[in-house]
C-alpha cells in the first residue's frame, strides 16, 4: 500500500517561513493536497493540484511536488496558522492516502 | 450554500451495527465523488470509503467487509454502514465531497459525527 510521511511536528517563528514536507515513492508523479485543521474542527483544503490554492486561502500559502517531496510553504506565519496539516494524494493500489499529519507550532 | 451534516453517531458496544448519514444541501451528492473519513482521537486523518460518481464503490482495508458506503439519491444524502464494531473504529467520522480530475481532493467537508465503540 502507498504510505505518506510527514514530520510530526514543525516550529517557526512569527513572520518567518515555515515548511512542511510529505514524503512517499514517486510522489512528484501524483497530485498532491494539503489540509490544515484546528482544533476541534474540520480540515480545510489550502492546496491542491501540488500548486493551487481555493479562493479565500491566503497568498502566503503555496505548494510545491517533484521526486519523492511535496512541500507545504506558509510565508510569514501567522498565529492563526498555528495548526495541523495533512498532505493527501490519490494513488491507484489504496486509492485515497494521508499523511500522518504535521502540527504547527507559531512560537 | 454547499454544506454537509453528519448525523447518526453515538454510543455502541462491540459487534453492533451503525448506521451514519450526511445530509447534502447547495449540490447533488450523486453527481459527485463522495468520501468517508475518520480520526480516532488524537490522531491523524484516515480514508474510510468513498462512492464514485458512477457508483462504483472502495473501502480502505481495515474496514473492506464490515462497512458499506452507499446514496439515497432522492434524499441527497450519503450513508456509512458499518457492521461488526471494533473498539479502534472509535472516532469523527466526517463525510466529504472529492473533486477528481487527474487530480484527487475534498473541498467540502462536514463537521463530523462522533463513533465510539466500548462495553
């Protein structure tokens, strides 16, 4: 079965740049998505199609897919983006598949 | 608006059935995609099931046998039945709408109901 793996956990500081990996075999082959989830709620697409952001998710948010890596960039952070994030893609043998989740800390 | 509720969650003792619904409003569920997702308390998300636009149907292994996805077109609503309970399917189980075209996400999500399974 396919597997994606992220950090368990990622710190950043107020106004830097925070980044969030997802790994798996050929991944750069695939679309990769990216949800945020705050506590006691439900997740929230901020990427997808490796690239795209849904209207009304700020520009800071971008995303990027090549090799085995997609990469979750959040630029000049926010205390509001202090969450989880799950990186998702679709592969054939296990259909839909997430990471196991990275959260976030603005400190 | 586009919106999911989730209903039908609650208490129950292992073996016993459950049946979840979600409520669709603002799109038709079977002209789309739909998924189930759960999350045991806190842990990450996983892909329960899903019910293709054309109803076909898919189910992760660690349910395949024991829980069925299906619609009630006339109701737009999506159901999760799930048979045989096990104390580890205790979590939100959020239903999804999935956007598909080479690509794979969800852009709607509901709120989750919440499954839990203990004597």
């Amino acid at each position: 079965s396919y597997e994606l793996t992220q950090p368990p956990s990622v710190s950043v500081s107020p106004g830097q740049t925070a980044s969030i990996t997802c790994s798996g075999d050929k991944l750069g082959d695939k679309y990769a998505c990216w949800y945020q989830q705050k506590p006691g709620q439900s997740p929230v697409v901020v990427i997808y199609q490796d690239i795209k952001r849904p209207s009304g998710i700020p520009e800071r948010f971008s995303g990027s897919n090549s090799g085995n890596t997609a990469t979750l960039t959040i630029s000049g952070t926010q205390a509001m983006d202090e969450a989880d994030y799950y990186c998702q893609a679709w592969d054939s043998s296990s259909n839909v598949v997430f990471g196991g989740g990275t959260k976030l800390t603005v400190l | 608006e586009v919106q999911l509720v989730e209903t039908g969650g609650g208490l129950i003792q292992p073996g016993g059935s459950l049946r979840l619904s979600c409520a669709a409003s603002g799109f038709t569920v079977s002209s789309n995609h739909m998924s189930w997702v759960r999350q045991a308390p806190g842990k990450g998300l996983e892909w329960v099931s899903v019910i293709y636009s054309g109803g076909t149907t898919y189910y992760a292994g660690s349910v395949k046998g024991r829980f069925t996805i299906s619609r009630d077109n006339s109701k737009n609503t999506l159901f999760l039945q799930m048979n045989s309970l096990r104390a580890e399917d205790t979590a939100v189980y959020y239903c999804a709408r999935d956007k598909s075209n080479g690509y794979y996400y969800m852009d709607v999500w509901g709120k989750g109901t919440t499954v839990t399974v203990s004597s």
